[in-house]
C-alpha cells in the first residue's frame, strides 16, 4: 500500500469515519478539513485548510501535514 492510502486510511479511522466518502463530504461542508502528517513514524493530526499539502506538524517540526482531500485526490 502506498504512503499517501495508508495515511488516508489512518486519518479515516483516527477521525471516526467510516469510509472516504464520509471523510470528504464532511470536509466539503466546512472551512477546516482533517489533515495528517505524512512522515512515516508520526500520525499527528489536526484539523487545516483543505487545500493544505505542506502544514506545519508540531510533533515532527516539519511542513509535513496534508489534508483529507488531497490525499483523497479530490484538490
């Protein structure tokens, strides 16, 4: 599996949704979207912009969150 769907994947679960359709019509229906650190060895997430591909990450110090919708490929 790769990065991007297994991080997907993390984020659906760790929100509480059930699948990405839920995940993204909740994000579509709000200004802030879910969003997840990419680095391998930290699932830090919070709640950014839905356009977010490069979003600071407080556990890591690093530009390495992204949002629920660009991990879905929906921006």
């Amino acid at each position: 599996m790769s990065l991007r769907k297994d991080k997907l994947r993390k984020l659906i679960e760790m929100q509480g949704f059930t699948d990405e359709l839920e995940l993204v019509e909740a994000a579509l229906s709000d200004a802030v979207c879910p969003t997840i650190c990419m680095n391998p060895d930290c699932s830090y997430t919070e709640e950014m912009e839905p356009d977010q591909r490069e979003g600071w990450c407080p556990e890591c110090k690093t530009n390495s969150m992204m949002s629920g919708l660009v991990l879905a490929g929906i921006i």
